[in-house]
C-alpha cells in the first residue's frame, strides 16, 4: 500500500495560516505600542498636576505651584489651562521651535512633547500676537481637545484661556475665533506694537473665522493664537483656536 502525500493546497493553507499569524502579531505589537505610548504621556502629566497642582472639589483648578517648577526648569514660562477640558500643562519656551516638540518640561523624550510659545514671541506674553504650539494627540492629551471647539456650542461651554505666569494672577482670555489655516496664509505672523500690522491680521482672521457673532479685537488687546495638527495630518494645515486678553484673575473663575 503507498503512502498517501500531503496535498499541495494543505500546504498552501498552512503557509497562508502563518502568514496571517505573523501579521496578527506585528498588529497586536503595534496596538500594544501605541497603548503603552499614550499611557506614558498620561500617566507624566497627571503626575506634573499631582505634584504642581491643587485643584477644588470640582476639579478646577485652585493652585500651581508655579515658582518651584520655573527653579527645576528656566524655560517654563507659565501654566495653560481650560476649564472643563484636558487642556492643564505647563508652558515652556525652547531656543527653536524644535527643542521642546519631542521632550517634556523635565527636558526628556516624550512623543507627545510639550505645550510651548514660539520662540520668536516675548517670554512674558507681551507681543500683540503670541503663538502656542501643542501636538493633537489622539488620546485627546496635550492639544488633542482643540478640535471640539469647531463646534460654536463647545466654545460657548469652553470660553476662556487661563495662563499662568511666575509671580503674577491668571491672564484670561476669551475665545473668539477658530479655523484651519495654511502655514502660509499669514495667520502665524508675529507682531508687536504696530496698529497697521494689527488691522490686517484682525482683518484676516475675521474672513476665515468659522464662528458667528463674535466681537472681534478692534483696540489692540493682546491676542493668543493656540496651533495645532489638523486631523488629517496635512502638514501645510493647522487647526488655530485664538483669544483675546480680556484681563487678570486671582483665580479661576
């Protein structure tokens, strides 16, 4: 009696079998990856709030401890935050737009980086136009949340931007615009006391403002302008939400 040979589509299945096993795995590793990516940046800045921060019953905050971070670290220049959002990081400033893009305020590798003014701006947040940059983290960490307010309601939940700065109250500012816009389209401009300069940019931002009914800078107030990536990831676009000084508070209101 002869042996009976192992058919060639048994040995076709087996190698498909594999394959797809081995691609299952590369994806699980991926996932994983990813999950244990995103829960180190969770788990850093929950840390920064625990050991810098003291917040009320409602979960606003009531306390930084500002002072003792700018002494572990001179390019920490404040603490942003919005009421009701993710949004609660310290602020820093690098020597480039680069420096603090991949490391944290402890000047150490984190994919997501850091919130931090452009290094062209004035430190103190005294230019007419400063600029926040902030990654859009899909765990919705650092400026991950920037995009619910192309919803007018979200804004109208989320209206102020709180800073911090060293030795100072709470400069609040309210939200009154919010777009996409090209890196080239003039938005990132940067400018100081210069009333010309000014009446353009307000001018510019007026056209592409996605809101209605907003009461747009018309006497020069200081304006914010947070950036991030847009969504879909297309490098010559940024999603910008911008706000005006509206004043100083003690504490969050």
């Amino acid at each position: 009696m002869t042996e009976k040979k192992p058919s060639k589509k048994k040995g076709i299945y087996t190698v498909l079998m594999l394959i797809c096993i081995a691609v299952f795995l590369v994806a699980l590793y991926k996932i994983i990856d990813i999950y244990m990516g995103y829960k180190e940046i969770d788990d850093f800045y929950n840390q920064a709030n625990d050991d810098y921060v003291i917040q009320n019953d409602d979960g606003s905050i009531s306390y930084v401890d500002l002072d003792r971070l700018v002494k572990e670290n001179g390019d920490i220049k404040g603490w942003i935050y919005i009421e009701g959002t993710d949004i609660s990081y310290p602020l820093l400033q690098g020597p480039d737009n680069d420096y603090y893009l991949y490391r944290t305020y402890k000047k150490e590798y984190l994919f997501a980086g850091s919130i931090f003014i452009d290094a062209a701006n004035a430190p103190d947040l005294s230019d007419q136009h400063t600029i926040i940059y902030g990654h859009n983290m899909k765990n919705d960490s650092m400026f991950g949340t920037l995009g619910k307010f192309k919803q007018q309601d979200y804004r109208d939940q989320h209206r102020y931007v709180y800073i911090l700065m060293p030795g100072q109250d709470w400069n609040k500012y309210e939200i009154f615009s919010a777009y996409t816009a090209d890196i080239d389209d003039g938005t990132f401009r940067i400018f100081r006391e210069n009333s010309q300069e000014y009446e353009k940019y307000i001018s510019l931002v007026t056209s592409k403002n996605m809101y209605t009914g907003m009461e747009t800078p018309s006497s020069g107030e200081k304006i914010i302008t947070l950036s991030t990536c847009t969504s879909d990831l297309d490098e010559q676009k940024r999603f910008v939400l911008q706000a005006i000084l509206v004043g100083t508070v003690e504490s969050i209101e």
